[in-house]
C-alpha cells in the first residue's frame, strides 16, 4: 500500500557527516557528546557504526508516522545484524559482537511504538547539531576565547551532569507529549467518523471497533508510558533539589558567615542561580505536561483512564517540589553594614545602612514583579530589657535585573534606618539574661510573594544576626561578637547565643585572627606569627590543637598585668597596621608577632647590623618597635631595642622614615645608622628604599614635626626581657632585676621628670654635627608606664635641661648609659 515509496528512506542524503565532525571537535565539546550519550536510551555504538545511515533517514516524519516509523525501525535492525556479520567476518572482538546483540534485543521494546525510537533518534541529532553550532561559534570568536569553564568540585561536575540530563528528559517528554496528543486526534478522528457513518454491517461495524481499540490500547500504553516517565522525571528533580537546598545552598550560607568575619572564600550567586533558575523550568515545564494531560484527558477519557488516577498525585508532588524550590531561592545576597562601619552586621542607629536581597530563580517575567518588605525581629526572644527597634526609610522594594552586575533578580535597599522603640523601656520576657548591648542579636526580615502560571507562594528570608549599637565607642565591642558568632554558630536564628556562649578551639580562633589581616591589608597571619599569639593566650605547650579559648577570656577580661583584654590588644595593632604600616606589612617586612625572647634568639644568630619589626604587647592601642644585633669587641652578641612607636606617632613620621634616618652615637660620639639588613639578611635600602621620599635629613618633609635632635644611647649590654604579660620584673644581662617602670638597671626616673634636669650642652663642632636625628630612646622594657615618643616630644619640662648660654659640646647624662646630643635651639 504505502511501501512502494519507502525506497526513498534507506538513501544516504549526500553531504551529510554529522557525526565525523562530531568526532573531530575540541575535547571539550568531545565531553558534551559523551554526556549526551552517557544514558541508555540510544548507544553511541549504534550511533557511530550506523552513522551514515543514521543521518540519511527523515526521523521527524517518523515520529509523525507510524508506517513510516516502522519501515525504519525494520531496517534499522536489518542493518544491525548486517553489521554483527562484519564483526563476525573481520575477527572483531567478541564484546563488539555481544553488545550489537545486545543493542538489538533493547530496540524490540519499540515493536509496538517505533515512532517512539524515532523521536529519541531525531532529539538526538538535534541536540548534536547544538553541539556543532556551540563548537562552530567558538571557533568564530576564538579571540575572546570563549570556553567552557571548568568546575571547581566533583560535586559541582556531578550537578552539571544531571541537570544536563535533566533538561534532556523533559526535553524528550516535550516530544512524548506532541505524539500522546497526535495519537489522541488520530483516535478521535476515526472514532467520531465511525460514529458518523453508521454502518449496519455487522462485519465492517465488527472490523472498525477492532481498529478504534488498537487504537485505543495504544493511546492507553502511550499514556501509561508517560505518566511513568514523568514520576522518574520527578525523582531526578527531587534528587538534584536535595543537593542544591540541603548541601550546596548550605555551604553557601556558611561561606557567606566566614567571608562576613574576613574569610576569602567566594560568595558568589550566580552559579546557584542557574541551577535553581534551571530546576524551576523543569517543574513548570512538568506543570504545563500536566495541564496537556488534563486537557487530553478532557477530550477522551475511559475506564482504567491513567491520567485521571496518576494525575492528581503528581500535581501535588510538583507542586510541592516547586514550592520548596522558591522557597530556598529567596536569599540575602548582602548582609547588613554601615558604608563606615568596621565591618558587615554592626549597625548603629540613626546610621544609613545597605542590604541586598536576591531571587535565584530568574525569569524575566518576575522583573518589577516581586516588591519585597523590610521589618525587624519578627522572632524577637522573651528576654528582659530586649531593644525592640523600628526600620525607616524605603523598607518596601521590587525585586529587579537593573541593580545587579550579573543581571540577577535584586533588591538593594541602600537607606535604611534603624531607631529604637522608647515606649515600654525595653522587651519584657520569662528570660532574666544579662547581655550587654554588643551581645544582644537581631535579624533583619524580608517577605515578599511569587506569583506566576497560576502558582502562588510566600517567600521570606532573615539577615543574619547583627548588633545595633548607639555610640561609635561600642564598635570595637560589637565587632568582637559578630566575630565569635559566624566564627562558631551553625544556627543562623540563635539570637540567645551568648546567653550560653560556646569556647572556641585555637585552630578556629587562629584561622578567624589570620582573616582580619588577611581582608584588612591582603596578607594574613604566618604559623611562626600564630604560634607566638597561641604562646600569649596558653603559655608554653607541645601542641596548641588542643586549646580552648572562651568568649570572656578573648573579649572581657584584662590580660595579665595589663589594663586591656586581648581583642582590645589585637585589634589595636590591626587597626595601626591598617592605617600606617599596610605596604609594609604587605611586603613581610614587619614580623611583628614575636616574643622577646625568641627576637633575641633569632638576631643573636645574625651578622651586625640585623633587625627586626615587632609588635608592642603592652601597649594598649598598638605599638611596634625595632631591635637589632651589635658585637662587642670580644665577639658577644649584644641586642638592643627602642621604645614603641605607638600609631600617634606613626601620624606624624612615617615609619620607614624613621628607620632610614635612625642614629646611636657610639663611644667616639660618631653618630651612625645601626640598622643595616632587615632580618633575615636584605639590605634596609632594599627593603624600604622604595618608600622613602626624596628629600632626606634637614630637607625631609617630617623633620618639621620633631622639636629636638635629642637622642639616647644605651651603652649597656643586651637587654633580655619577658613579656610583661606573665612578669612584673624584666632581666638585664649583668644587673639585676629591673622595674618595668624604671630606666636601666639601679637607677630609676618617672616618666613625668624625664630626662631629668640640670643637664647643660653646647652644640656639636659642624665637623661632628650628626644633622636633623629622629629621637629615640633606647630601652627596656615594653611599658606603659614609658611615655611614648610624642609624649616626650610634648613634655613642656624637656627642655629645662639645657642651658643655651653654655658652651659646654657634649655632656654624659645624669642617667647612666644614656648620653643626649642637644641643640642650641629646638627645631620650628
């Protein structure tokens, strides 16, 4: 009947060598088509051995088709055994033979519905030509190189994969769908022109019911078929929003929290938003197969009718699925901060602060769609004297593509307020807690609703945990609690956490220190730096794993024989290095945490002339000082520092100004820099030459802030001294113990009466005239108690220890060791 034109399918169309280009594609297009054929519905054996004739048949009028689906189904499995024969006859390994019987046996499930076979063949040549056009396209723009770009985890591969195959099962459902509804027409054609007709015959009436029910059982199995599909369908879907909610969307959140308190991990939507933007196409694609089904169903229904048992369960189910999907996909991109502010989660009433919400599943039918809503602790804990606080300012925003670079779904509140509720004085509540006001949580709520295809869902989503203060004294304070919280909480919502404050690990609190340099000047903390800080915090131990720090010991109470907690002590020295020491400390220059006694082991072993940076650790607010190495005539190492520069100083004189223009006068009263190779070995000019200013000695821009050219000189032997936080006394090689608020060792001064008066000088001969000198004084202990180098510049009673109208060149102090090189006048 319709045979005599089914010649015209077996011919090879000429030109057509889809699949030898396929084959000679770069790999990573090569990688594509082995993730297309990766499943079982068509294998890529079959594929490659029958290629040309593959691509010579007309696929999409066998779909459409059933004789014509038939015809090629019977020849394909002609061509399959033909080929069997060649492996047969070319000695070809036994696996090639069983596979190709093995393939044949899995193509006679498609006896019944070959046009079925056919419409997976025809999706796959499509999606092969995709593969050509992406590959042809990438050769066009070779110069932007646009590739594929790799994915970071196994996992993120994984997801990649399956959402690949995701889209290509609804993809072939969407094909299923097309020939469920032309099978139904077909079936309604014939059925209601028999109805027309008729007829009486019993035979012919008898003839045309066996039709119209094979047609029928067909359109049954069509169904049946489908409506199975869809379920595997919808366990892959509810699969890959496990991984994306419960995993992926997690270590998001959880990167987010670290990178909050300086961590460098990447918080970067836009990969999730394709995956979850990709997952809600496929449910609503789902949806609209469901609709089709309904609508068919509508049409032409019967007893046993799948659809109308199956459909309502997989509604629900979809429905369901998509709701959880919105729900995750609600997040805040941005969390609260203050453009001023120390850092994110800190807010300060009657401050401006920012906050960015975003939508991850991005269809541009939602643009200006969405209006999200600003409040306030929503759930806010039943504790006496909770804060209750008010949101002003535009707290109602549409969510839209125009405020986010990558063109995602945003809503960025930029002028937001916060100002406490007066009436009532306070929460009231069945909690009697004491939280200072830098312990007390609030979150920040955000609402909005979705609304498309007839689905309607309410969305929120919380800030996380951020502390209000009223005065910019309590930041230093606050930032210590946002700090313990992300670096310890896995519960986002526990605005009780410090009520029942968790210790932390020193591995936890190292690592969380590390990021505050590491996001302050982009160099964090070394070991050697972690293991001195470790030492400072616990004392000498094997092994600091094991160590425990709690929340009052790093923020409430005072250090050892100090008047500051630690996070006052190292925040004081972020904030100085932030501010005046950031290139160097950038460049390793400065080592800074390293204890005294371990500065003197390391220069100890150096040539003269070696020095070191190091942080102060008694002074409150940060200091950093400098020590070196000299040799006595008999070869002894003999180490000497210089008080702490504190950052007031740092204000006026640049500390690698400071370091290039030091000097000592040594016996013969010859002044000299004594600061020649930067620990371990680099040349001073080649650490902080590139720094200096042009200008140097009376010509320097900073001599105009230094009121003398006084200098001291300690003609003692090394100073060796414990850190003042575990010792009230502090060691002098050759002399006893020492006061940490005294000079060298037997003699004491307080810092109110230094230098001490009565001590006259002439101006030096201009052959020994040392020019403009940086003041400063050799010492001793690292104390408090010393004042520091402004404070001596500022003492009103400095300079009644010299007598102009003498002519006196040069005198020994009345301090022993020390010797001052005094100018007639003070500088302007």
């Amino acid at each position: 009947m319709i045979f005599h034109t089914s010649l015209e399918l077996f011919q090879v169309k000429p030109g057509m060598a889809q699949w030898e280009k396929l084959r000679q594609l770069e790999s990573v297009y090569l990688t594509q088509v082995d993730e297309l054929y990766d499943g079982d519905a068509f294998p890529m054996d079959v594929r490659h051995y029958l290629a040309h004739w593959i691509e010579g048949q007309d696929w999409d009028r066998a779909a459409r088709d059933h004789d014509v689906a038939m015809l090629l189904f019977q020849v394909l499995l002609e061509n399959l055994d033909i080929q069997h024969s060649r492996f047969v006859q070319g000695g070809e390994s036994f696996l090639l033979q069983h596979n190709i019987r093995r393939f044949k046996q899995s193509f006679q499930r498609y006896q019944e519905e070959p046009y079925n076979l056919a419409n997976i063949i025809q999706w796959f040549l499509v999606k092969e030509k995709e593969i050509l056009q992406n590959a042809e396209l990438a050769e066009q723009v070779q110069l932007l190189q646009v590739q594929q770009s790799p994915m970071e985890t196994d996992s993120q591969r994984n997801i990649e994969r399956k959402m690949t195959d995701l889209k290509n099962k609804v993809q072939c459902m969407e094909h299923t769908v097309k020939c469920l509804e032309e099978q139904q027409d077909e079936f309604d054609f014939k059925y209601q022109t028999h109805n027309m007709e008729g007829t009486t015959n019993e035979a012919e009436k008898t003839e045309q019911m066996k039709v119209l029910q094979a047609l029928l059982n067909r359109l049954d199995a069509s169904r049946k078929s489908m409506l199975s599909g869809m379920g595997v369908l919808l366990d892959g879907v509810e699969e890959l929003l496990c991984v994306l909610v419960r995993e992926e969307l997690v270590q998001w959140q959880r990167r987010q929290q670290k990178a909050c308190i300086g961590a460098p991990d990447s918080t970067c939507l836009d990969q999730l938003e394709k995956w979850f933007t990709t997952e809600a196409e496929c449910l609503f694609q789902v949806r609209k197969f469901l609709k089709k089904l309904e609508e068919l169903m509508g049409k032409v229904t019967y007893d046993q009718d799948p659809v109308k048992k199956q459909k309502p369960a997989l509604q629900k189910r979809v429905d369901s699925l998509l709701t959880s999907l919105l729900k995750s996909a609600f997040v805040v991109e941005t969390q609260p901060s203050m453009p001023q502010g120390k850092g994110p989660l800190v807010l300060r009433t009657n401050l401006q602060f920012s906050v960015k919400t975003r939508f991850l599943v991005k269809f541009p039918e939602l643009n200006h769609a969405m209006k999200v809503n600003v409040s306030m602790d929503r759930e806010a804990p039943l504790v006496k004297g909770y804060r209750r606080f008010n949101v002003l300012g535009t707290s109602s925003k549409a969510l839209n593509m125009a405020e986010s670079m990558s063109g995602g779904m945003v809503a960025d509140f930029r002028h937001l307020t916060l100002k406490e509720q007066k009436s009532g004085g306070g929460g009231k509540g069945i909690h009697d807690l004491s939280l200072s006001v830098t312990e007390e949580l609030h979150i920040i709520n955000f609402n909005t609703e979705f609304l498309l295809h007839d689905m309607s869902v309410s969305l929120e989503t919380s800030s996380l945990p951020v502390v209000i203060i009223s005065n910019s004294s309590q930041q230093q304070s606050a930032w210590a609690s946002i700090l313990w919280f992300n670096m310890l909480c896995l519960e986002p919502k526990n605005l009780l956490f410090f009520a029942n404050c968790p210790a932390a690990t020193w591995p936890q609190l190292g690592e969380m220190l590390s990021w505050q340099f590491l996001s302050s000047t982009t160099r964090g903390l070394e070991s050697n730096q972690l293991d001195m800080i470790a030492h400072k915090l616990f004392g000498k131990q094997q092994s600091y794993d094991a160590c425990n720090i709690s929340w009052t010991k790093f923020s409430k109470e005072n250090v050892p024989n100090t008047n500051f907690t630690f996070w006052v002590w190292f925040d004081g020295i972020l904030f100085m290095v932030k501010s005046h020491l950031e290139n160097l400390w950038k460049d390793g220059s400065i080592m800074g945490f390293v204890s005294k006694g371990k500065e003197k082991t390391l220069l100890k072993k150096k040539q003269r002339g070696t020095f070191l940076l190091r942080f102060s650790e008694s002074i409150r607010d940060g200091g950093i000082t400098f020590s070196w190495v000299d040799y006595s005539p008999t070869g002894e190492p003999d180490v000497r520092s210089v008080q702490p520069f504190t950052k007031v100083d740092l204000g006026q004189i640049p500390f690698h100004e400071i370091i290039r223009n030091f000097q000592i006068l040594e016996e013969e009263n010859v002044p000299e820099n004594p600061l020649l190779f930067l620990y371990p070995d680099t040349p001073k000019v080649e650490a902080f030459g590139k720094y200096y200013t042009e200008k140097s000695g009376a010509d320097s821009q900073y001599i105009k802030y230094i009121k003398t050219k006084l200098v001291f000189v300690s003609k003692e032997n090394t100073l060796e001294a414990k850190s003042p936080m575990y010792s009230d006394t502090v060691e002098c090689e050759g002399s006893g113990p020492m006061n940490p608020r005294y000079g060298l060792a037997g003699e004491a001064f307080e810092p109110s009466t230094f230098p001490p008066s009565g001590i006259i000088g002439d101006p030096l001969p201009p052959e020994l005239s040392p020019g403009p000198m940086f003041s400063v004084a050799m010492l001793v202990p690292d104390e408090d108690q010393n004042p520091t180098l402004q404070e001596f510049f500022n003492d009103p009673n400095m300079y009644d220890c010299v007598d102009l109208s003498d002519d006196t060149t040069f005198l020994e102090g009345a301090l022993p060791g020390l010797s001052f090189i005094a100018p007639l006048q003070p500088c302007e």
